[in-house]
C-alpha cells in the first residue's frame, strides 16, 4: 500500500477510535504486562531486532512520507529519524543482557547477616505520546526502551503529521501483536481519553504546557512519568571562538528540520567584539547550505514548517520583533500559504519582544551582543532551565564556569545538539524543560522499576524486638555510636 492510500484509510475523523476501543486493547495488554515480566532478554532483543529491520526496510517510504508531511530532504529524514531508532537498537542489542542482570550492593553496617541487590522489573502497562517534529525518531525511539524493559506499550503520535504517522501505523501491526504494542490516530481527544486510563507509565515528548497537563492526569493514578520537554535553550559564543566552525556548526543545528528541533539553539549570545564576524560567517554558512534570496525558497535542503498556522505564528514572531525595533540581519523571506519560513537572523531584539518569551521552533535565531558574562549568566538563570545549552570558546576556565553557574537538561562546549545521539549520556531536561532521562541505559530504566531485595541469613533485628530491656538499650546506645 502507498503512502497515501495508507493516510487516506488510517487518518482523519472518520478515523477517530472510540474509548471502548481503547479499554479493550488497554484490557488485554494487562495479561500480556504480567507475562511479559518472565521475558528474557532474547525475546526482548528478538522484538527490537524486527522492529528494526521493519524500519530500514521502509525507507523510502519513511523517506517520500518525510517529504510529504514537512518538505523534508531524503538525506535528513536517514539522519533524523533513521538513524537514531537504529542506534537505539544497537545499543540495546549489545548491553540489554547487563543492564537486566541483578546488581549486588554491599551491606552497611545495620544489614550485617544480609545479602542484597537491584533487580530492574518491567514498570507494565505503557503510554508513550510523541510529537510531530520528529515522529519516527520520538515515538519508535522510546518504544524500544520500553520494549528493552519488558513493557506492553501504547503509541499515541501526533495527528500533524499524517503520512509519517500512517506508515508507523502499518510498521507496528505489521510487527507486533496488538495485545503487545498497538498504535492510536487522532487527535488531542484521542490523547486525553488515554490519559485517562491508569497506565504504569507515561512518557511524553512535546511541550511544556501540555507536559503540565499530562502530569496532572498521570497524578489521578499516581503513575510514573518522563517528560521530554522543550524551552528556549541558549548559546554563548565567546570572542575566543573558532567563529568560522561556530558559525556552520550553529546554522546547521539551527536550521535542520527547519529549525523545529526541542534541542535547537534559540538564541545566541555572541561577544560584541566578534558579533560582527561572527554573523558573516553565519550569512557565509547559510548560503553556502541553503542558497541566497529565492534560491533559499527552492532549496532542496531546506524543510518546510510543519502547517500554515505554524508557520504563521513564526512570522508573528518576526514582525513583532522588527515593530520593537530588532533588525533582520538575514533572510526574512516567507510565504505562510507554502510553510516556508527563510532562516533568518534578526539583530537588536527587545528584551520584551514575543521572540524572546517563547520558544522559538523555527529557523529564526536572535543573535545578542554581549560584553559581561556575568550579565549573560545572569540572563539565563532568570529563564526557567532550558532543555540544552551550547557554548563556544577556547577558554576551558570560561567554560568551566558557564557549566558551573548555569543549569540545563544538558550541554555542549563547541558544538551542539549532538548530546542526542550520545547513546551512553542521559537525555532528559530539568524542571520546565523535563523530567527523567531517556536513550540506552537510560531509557531501559525509566520504563524499569528498580526493585530493592533483600535476603536475610543472620537474623540480627531480632536483637530489638521489644519487650525494651536495660540491654537492648545499651545495645541501641552502641549501634547510634557505631553507625
């Protein structure tokens, strides 16, 4: 089946599944839950693996689906949205059979006559609701850390994204039974009726607005969840910089996928003694990528917003912050009705403008003049904690302090966004930006339940039990000493 003929049959309202629909398929994952918890890691990496094949044996279709839903280069779609679910498997192929062996912790002192360990133990029934940015990524992603973890899982994707999300669609039933993994279309209804069921856990991949009101639906039944959330993640580039590396490093980051990347760097702070090179080495990048005037509009390399309302609200950003006095540096250009935003970098930017309140999710980059660190510093810890934060320099003792006084999900010195596809770092933000970690090891952990135990061969607790004697006394006074 085509790509299209699959969105015209899998998408749309007529589409919309009932709630009886979802309790029976979240009914019958339950005995597939408790069975899954006696599941080896041979049958756990034996779902990855298919699941994996099934992905780069659709390809192309991810690909022509890529291109229909954003406009997107092939080459991108392979890095973006490929690559990444495929590194995740590896990573869970080579090391699933070590992170679900039990791990021994050494007694204290008050478990004398005791033996213990950790054992991970699957968290059960899965949500994971992804976003419509990088759809196979996010939700294929997550998935095979649930599966990793022993999990039956419920994939909800977002509805703006229809061709991508049809084509996962087919990929899970062709893969899994539903009683094991199922996917749900829809739209923002289709998500709450989920959220109303008691899942063992929740993970969640948007914004932190609707990040707010999945936690608070998750709190209704006490489940667990990780949240991958958003917010305006800044850039320092100093006046040590490689400002010519900095310069493509940060247009690339910036303008992938059109810039609506959770991890993409918002704004950039540039030192005032470089700010002038550095922002031609920026035109100098973006040309060289992207074509110059209406040759940008063409580009091949360049994806559009995801829809015109989108793409809209970016324009809405822009022409608020030129009537508050900013200048556009570079680009400009737009065409709403087409999704096609130019990247662009705008000078001059008033503190109070709409550009820098919200985050920013497109190929629109603040570029601010600096002299004091301390002052940027100071700028960025009245922000709440953003996802990522980058910084460019060739003074460690600078960097070292940015890393000391600030606070993000994560961060990188020369270079950017590549924390991502560290498969051995944990991705996750802080406060505002997330909650919990995700990716290999990780990831298996926050759809794991750490399970402490216990084995008792010396039963020294007998010591205490009351009746309270002058001995036991002394014995209590002597263990408040000795611990």
């Amino acid at each position: 089946m085509s790509v299209t003929s699959a969105a015209m049959r899998l998408v749309g309202p007529a589409d919309h599944v009932g709630q009886p629909e979802l309790e029976r398929i979240f009914a019958a994952q339950r005995e597939t839950a408790l069975r899954l918890r006696r599941s080896t890691a041979a049958q756990r990496l034996d779902k990855i693996e298919r699941l994996k094949r099934a992905v780069l044996a659709r390809q192309t279709d991810i690909q022509r689906a890529g291109a229909m839903d954003f406009g997107k280069p092939a080459a991108e779609v392979d890095l973006t949205e490929i690559l990444p679910v495929v590194a995740e498997a590896n990573d869970a192929r080579r090391h699933l059979r070590r992170w679900m062996k039990a791990k021994k912790v050494l007694p204290t002192l008050l478990m004398f006559g005791t033996s213990s360990y950790v054992q991970c133990e699957p968290k059960g029934r899965c949500l994971i609701i992804s976003p419509w940015n990088y759809p196979v990524n996010l939700t294929f992603g997550p998935l095979i850390s649930a599966i990793a973890a022993g999990n039956t899982v419920i994939l909800k994707p977002s509805e703006m994204t229809p061709h991508l999300t049809a084509l996962m669609a087919e990929i899970v039933r062709e893969v899994f039974p539903e009683d094991e993994v199922a996917l749900f279309q829809g739209d923002a209804s289709v998500s709450q009726a989920l959220l109303d069921l008691p899942f063992d856990h929740i993970f969640f991949t948007g914004s932190p607005a609707i990040g707010r009101v999945v936690m608070a639906a998750a709190a209704k039944h006490l489940t667990s969840v990780t949240l991958e959330l958003g917010g305006k993640s800044p850039t320092i580039v100093d006046a040590t910089a490689d400002l010519k590396a900095a310069a493509a490093n940060l247009m690339w980051s910036k303008c992938t996928n059109s810039g609506q990347t959770c991890i993409a760097p918002d704004h950039v702070y540039v030192h005032e003694s470089v700010k002038e090179t550095f922002v031609q080495h920026c035109r100098d990048a973006l040309a060289k990528a992207y074509g110059e005037g209406d040759a940008t509009r063409n580009s091949p390399n360049l994806a559009r917003i995801v829809n015109p309302r989108h793409t809209q609200r970016l324009i809405d950003l822009m022409d608020d912050s030129v009537q508050k006095g900013a200048r556009v540096l570079v680009g400009g250009q737009h065409q709403a009705d087409q999704k096609f935003i130019a990247p662009s970098l705008i000078d001059q930017v008033s503190p109070d403008a709409k550009i820098m309140q919200e985050e920013i999710f497109g190929p629109l980059l603040p570029v601010i003049a600096y002299r004091d660190l301390d002052e940027v510093i100071g700028k960025i810890n009245a922000q709440p904690k953003p996802l990522a934060l980058y910084i460019w320099t060739k003074d460690g003792k600078l960097a070292d302090k940015v890393l000391r006084e600030t606070s993000s999900g994560g961060a990188c010195v020369n270079h950017s966004v590549v924390q991502f596809l560290h498969g051995r770092l944990p991705f996750g933000g802080v406060n505002n930006s997330g909650l919990g970690s995700a990716h290999g090891l990780y990831g298996f952990k926050a759809f794991s339940h750490e399970r402490a135990i216990v084995k008792t061969w010396l039963l020294l607790a007998s010591t205490f039990y009351p009746p309270y004697t002058h001995l036991s006394q002394r014995l209590i006074n002597w263990t408040l000493r000795l611990v």
